[in-house]
C-alpha cells in the first residue's frame, strides 16, 4: 500500500482577527489509502510523508483529497495550538465504508485533542450559572463546510469561533463527528442542506449562543449520542437552542446526551413570551426517539416538540419554565422524569407537562414532582388529550395534583384505573393500568436512586469529553488540557443547583 505521510503543525498564538473557513468537497481519485501529517509549520522537504517532511496546515485540504478511501489525516496535537487561516480548504472524502479520517494525535499517533482557535470574541463565564452574557456581538466565522462525503472527524478542540461545522451542499452522507470538545461557539453543527447517515457522539461543549447541533432539509438517518452541551446563558442572539430538528428531517436518534442553560429574555422585555428550548421538533419532522437524555435551565421547554411519531424515553427534564411542551398528535413518554418547573421571566407560566390545540401525548411510568404552588403540573389548551399511566406524582408544599391545572376547551386528563389521596403537607397520585391501587407518601420523599444515574451519559463519554471551563478564564488562554478540567466544574455546579432547589 502506498502510504505518503504528511506533518501537521499547531501554531500557538492568539485568535485571529478575521473570519475563516474550510470548505470540505468530494473529489474521487485513486482507492489506495495515503497518510499525511500535519504539524504547525512545514518541515523539511515538505513532502507530508513523515514528521521530518510535515505539510504545514494551509495544505490540510490536499492532505484530505489525496488522501483516498481509508487514507489518514494526522493532526500534530502537542506542538501548540492552531491558528485559523484566511485561506478557504476544499476538502476531498472517501468511499462508503472507507471514510477518509481527519483526526488530533501526538507524535506517537496516539489520540489527542489538536486545538483551533478562531476570531470569535473571547468569552468569560459568570460566577453566577444564572447570569446571562450578551453574546450577539460575539462574532465568528465558519470553520468546516463539509461538501463531500465519507469523513470521519475527531479528537478536536474547537474555541472562539462562529460555526464550526457546516453542511454546505445536498447529499453529504457517511460522516462521523466524534471525541470533541468544544468552546464559545454559535453553533458545533448546523447547516440547511439535506444530509443522512451522520454520527456525532461523545462530544462536549460549553458557551453556545445559538443552536448547538441542528439538521434540517429531509436530513435522515441521524445518531447523536453522549453529548454534553452547556450554553452557559449566552444570550441576545436570537436565543440558542440544545438539539434543534427543523423542516423536514426524520429517522433521527438521540441517546444518552445533556444540553443546558440556555437564554432568551427578548432584549428584557417581561411581557413576551422567552424562547429557548433544550430539545425541539417542527411540524414537518417524524419519526423521532430520544432516550437517556436530559434537559436543564432553559428559559422556555426542556423539550418543545411539534412532530409526529416522538418517543421520549428514561428522559429528564428539570429546572426548564415548561419540561415538557408537546405539540403533535403521536407523542409517547416512557419512564421519564420531571422535576420542579421554573420559569425565569417572560409570558406563560411553569408546568411539567404543557399540550397545545388538539395535542395527544401518552404518559407511561416515571415520575413528575415539585413543590412550588405557582406551578400548573398540566396545562392543556382546546381539545388536547394528555393520558397517564402509573406516573408518580409527588408534589409536596401547598402545591396540589388537581387545583393547579389548567384545562380549557375540552381538553381532559385520563388517568386509567387511577386514585388519589392527600397526607399532611403533602399530596401523591400514581396512575396505572392495574386496578385498585393506591400510592401515598409522607411530608417528604427523596429522589429515585437512578434519577440522575439513568439520563447521565458521562459514563460512557470517551476520556475527552469531560466539559471544561474555568469561570474566570479567558478562552483565549486555553490550551490543550484546560477546557476539558474546567468546563466538568460548569456543569457539575448547573446540577447542584438544580437540585438545591428540588427538595
């Protein structure tokens, strides 16, 4: 087998002050696999075909379209990091099956995050989680536009830039985004093209201020798991969103992943409605299952979701105005939890289960519970039909299961086989399909043991994608090694925050 190797160089300075992009596009030639090293600068007879002869990173681009079906792009991760140039890439891909694969390693190709630092204003997270940071003039250009197909990308650190990964064309298909991290960005992976067959797993991010990973078109054939996404409140750019379906997109997976705290205060103004939400569907979008997941700290739904055929399962949703705001007519929740509902400002009030016109959702196990009396547990609007089975709910203080609902136009609650009874400061119901049971509880009750455990993806992360930042960081100064140790601080103190204030 033919192998030219190319070097790969990181270069340490400061983000640039201009905009950059790579521009991945297909281009066929030879099947025989080539490797090429990248380092920070070129080496020797710059050939590519060794560390010594390394190809400096303004010839990534050939490194990928030479490259072939199965052929490698080695990134040299411990010399520095690298600096954007202003120079578009046209990528090439490989075949399917036989991806071409761009990946961070040291000088012994074993695995390690390269760096890229982007023109992106630098961002510093509050001290405290709930302070928002104006973010619309944040900037930031676009990274990656891939246009081919058959890639693999991984062990990457992306910081201070705009969109990192783009979908530029029809027809990209065959691609894995894999064991990357990522800082201070508008959107990871975003694009209004139709793609399929795309993976993105084990990838951690903190600081987004608009959608962290989205498809669109009549994207299909989609997997994203064990994501961890905290957009730590950047807000005032026409509001973020966690893990975002529109148009037509559907076949779509989502396992084992987090997004949190995002933002929207329409420019602090209490009379309108604030957008945000941690997982969203539109009308057009079907067939769609998310499991093992978690919402957390967004200023509208934890998930707010209008298409067909949804199946939510072993999910969480705490601390978010709405948990669950549910739309269409096919909505199934199996095993899912919900745990007091806050609303941050804006228009509408908190509820753990929110149905619009018309809207059928099925309710099976789990647990929803809070003890705040402003919250309507229920809030289903003209003709929606919300039905439960063996859900327990718990909900404690002067709060109550039926005086704080809110049904109008026809809308009902069905509880099969259901009976209720009131303790104390304390009121329980457990719905289920078998007859003539009764739950109560006292005063108080303690989290399931698994509440956490069942929505919480990191054991499965790869040892990359710990989330990391430092509260008091400039992401200008993050090297190879920081972001992943701080930005496990971010999301551990989000969570305890959550659970100060549920019970």
């Amino acid at each position: 087998e033919k192998s030219v190797k190319l070097v790969s160089a990181c270069l340490i300075g400061m983000a640039p002050s201009f905009p950059f992009s790579f521009l991945l596009i297909i281009s066929f030639g030879s099947t025989i696999a080539i490797d090429y090293y990248i380092r920070t600068q070129a080496y020797g007879a710059k050939t590519g075909d060794s560390w010594n002869n390394a190809w400096g990173p303004d010839r990534i681009d050939d490194a990928v379209k030479n490259a072939n079906a199965s052929g490698t792009v080695y990134i040299r991760a411990d010399e520095g990091n690298y600096t954007a140039s202003s120079t578009n890439l046209y990528y090439g891909g490989g075949q399917i099956g036989k991806r071409v694969r761009i990946r961070g390693v040291d000088a012994s190709l074993n695995p390690k995050l390269a760096t890229f630092v982007g023109s992106r204003k630098s961002f510093v997270a509050p001290l405290n989680p709930e302070t928002p940071t104006n973010a619309s003039a944040f900037g930031g250009g676009t990274f990656l536009e891939i246009r081919g197909r058959s890639l693999e990308i991984a062990w990457l650190r992306f910081v201070n830039i705009g969109f990192v990964i783009a979908f530029g064309t029809n027809n990209v298909s065959d691609v894995l985004i894999e064991n990357c991290d990522v800082y201070n960005v508008r959107s990871f992976v975003d694009g209004d093209a139709t793609v399929w067959n795309i993976t993105i797993r084990n990838v951690t991010g903190f600081g987004y201020s608009k959608k962290f990973i989205r498809f669109q078109a009549y994207s299909h054939d989609v997997l994203v798991e064990n994501v961890v996404a905290d957009s730590a409140r950047q807000a005032y750019d026409n509001f973020a969103g966690g893990f975002v379906l529109d148009e037509n997109a559907f076949d779509i997976t989502v396992r084992g992943c987090w997004f949190l705290n995002g933002y929207d205060n329409q420019n602090n103004d209490s009379s309108k409605y604030w957008n945000s939400d941690g997982y969203s569907s539109e009308r057009g979008n079907h067939d769609i299952l998310i499991e093992n997941s978690m919402a957390s700290g967004w200023t509208d739904g934890g998930h707010d979701h209008k298409s067909e055929n949804i199946t939510l399962r072993n999910c969480s949703a705490w601390d978010n105005k709405r948990n669950y705001r549910l739309w269409g007519y096919t909505t199934m929740l199996y095993d899912c939890t919900s745990i007091q509902p806050h609303v941050r400002g804006g228009s509408g009030g908190q509820s753990h289960i929110y149905l619009n016109d018309n809207a059928l959702a099925t309710v099976i196990g789990g647990e929803f519970r809070h003890n705040d009396s402003r919250t309507r547990a229920y809030y289903l609007e003209t003709a929606s039909i919300l039905t439960l089975i063996g859900v327990d709910e718990i909900f404690t203080g002067n709060a109550s299961i039926g005086g704080n609902n809110y049904i109008v136009g026809g809308a009902k609650i069905v509880r099969l086989n259901a009976t209720s009874s009131s303790v104390a400061s304390s009121t329980s119901r457990r719905s289920t399909a078998a007859s003539g049971t009764t739950s109560t509880v006292g005063t108080s009750r303690s989290l399931p043991s698994d509440a956490t455990s069942r929505s919480n993806p990191t054991s499965s992360l790869a040892p990359n994608s710990t989330i990391n930042t430092a509260s008091n960081q400039s992401s200008d100064d993050i090297g190879n090694d920081v972001v992943s140790s701080s930005c496990r601080c971010a999301i551990a103190t989000s969570v305890m925050a959550i659970l100060s204030v549920a019970f």
